[in-house]
C-alpha cells in the first residue's frame, strides 16, 4: 500500500480526476493549499500598490492505493497535470510515501481491503 502526495495546479484538477477515473482510482481527499517551489510566487497590484505575492495557490491531493495502482495513478496525474508537452515550472510535485497500514471505521477491515480493489 502507498499514500500518493501530488501537489498540482487548481486549474488542472478536474483534468487528473477524469485522468485517475480511467485507471479505476476514485477514492481522494483533496487540500486547498498555499506554498512556494521554484516559481517563488509572483507580483500582483492590490489597491493601485504592487504586492509580492511569495505563497502561490495549489491542490494536493492524497490518494491512498494498493501496489498494483501507484504506477497507473503517477502516470495519470503526471499527463494530466503537467502544462504542455514538456511542463512548466509550478506544475507541482508527487510524493509516494509506504502506507504501514489502514482502517476502514465502518467495518474494522485493515490493510488493503481497507482501501478497495
């Protein structure tokens, strides 16, 4: 089981949620976050002032998976997400992290039972 970690453009989350449904990954929890990478935020007037706007909005989304869907999940997300053919930078970042273990709270099922097919 593993916990995958992508830190994505808000505009492009409808596109890597229609992008995971063709690989049968449904179950999400989605994030509305703020954070700073290599596009080091950007310059906005607010008020006839400018303002340096260093905390750049994005979507993480946490998606937990068996072993036989993290390499389906990571492609789905890396076509739909990424800006053109070759990518931008701010496009984000995925993480895949060990998932020791899981617990569905209806039925007590643990392990990957707990998260579906």
């Amino acid at each position: 089981m593993k916990l995958i970690v992508a830190v994505i453009r808000p505009e492009k989350l409808e596109a890597v949620q229609a992008a995971l449904n063709e690989r049968e990954v449904y179950l999400m929890t989605v994030t509305d976050v703020r954070g700073c990478g290599r596009q080091r935020g950007h310059t906005e007037v607010y008020r006839g002032a400018e303002v340096q706007i260093r905390l750049v909005q994005k979507v993480k989304l946490e998606i937990a998976v068996n072993d036989a869907y993290v390499e389906p999940a990571i492609e789905a997300i890396v076509h739909a997400a990424r800006s053109g053919d070759t990518g931008s930078i701010g496009d984000g970042k995925i993480f895949v992290l060990n998932l020791e273990d899981c617990i569905r709270l209806r039925t007590g099922e643990r392990g990957s039972p707990a998260i579906g097919p």
